[in-house]
C-alpha cells in the first residue's frame, strides 16, 4: 500500500511536485545534468589547454 498516513511528513519529492508543475521539475533537473555536463567539458578543455604550453 502506498497510502501514507496523515501523521507521516511528505517525502521530499512530493513536497516539491506540490509546489511545482511535473514538467517544469524534469526540464530543472535536466538543464541541471546538461549544464554540469558542459562546465565539466569546458574545464577539461581549460586543462587540457594548460597542459600543452
């Protein structure tokens, strides 16, 4: 049974798709995971740059 009782706090997840739309939580995290994604490669290029002078 996934009925929660009344007493027990809402998980995290469920406090925040309270509060914000389903779709704009998955396009947060997604721009989140890419923007990372990009800063990693774009310090990896600063290294590697460095590297080779």
């Amino acid at each position: 049974m996934s009925h929660t009782p009344p007493d027990q706090p809402l998980s995290v997840l469920k406090r925040i798709e309270s509060k914000f739309p389903r779709g704009l939580v998955i396009r947060l995290v997604a721009y989140l995971f890419v923007g990372h994604l990009f800063a990693g490669f774009v310090y990896m290029l600063f290294v590697l740059g460095a590297r080779n002078q």
